[in-house]
C-alpha cells in the first residue's frame, strides 16, 4: 500500500508542476526539505513538497518565495 500511496503523491506532484509551467513558473525546487526553527520540537526538518521564488514584476525589487504542498487522489468525490 505505501508504494501505491507514494506513486499516487508523485503523480499529484506532477500534476501541479504542469500547472505552474501554464502560468510560466519553469524548474520549482521539488520534494526537499527545510530545517525546522525548533529542532527539539518533533522533527529537525520538514518535508516540502515545492518551492518556487521570482521577482515579482508589480513591486520593485521584491522577491516572492512560494511553498507548496500538493494532495492528490484516485479516488473522486
């Protein structure tokens, strides 16, 4: 079941980048992680599945860093 779960979640991953190449966003950085703020709280790091940064064209010099997480089914509503 988990290599069905995890071939379904790279499916669903694959879906958002396709979109994000619509609207342009080329290349996100994809399934990394990122060191958590409070190591001794849990977990030392946290999974992401995306990030994505770009100057933002309306604001001058003001760079725009996007997390993503991604949820994808087989199963419809």
């Amino acid at each position: 079941m988990g290599e069905y779960s995890k071939r379904i979640g790279e499916v669903g991953e694959n879906v958002v980048v396709d979109f994000l190449k619509l609207i342009g966003w080329e290349n996100p950085l994809r399934n990394d992680d990122i060191d958590s703020i409070d190591k001794d709280f849990r977990k030392r790091t946290n999974g992401i599945d995306g990030y994505y940064h770009y100057l933002n064209p309306m604001v001058s010099g003001t760079i725009e860093n996007i997390l993503y997480s991604s949820k994808y089914s087989t199963e419809s509503i």
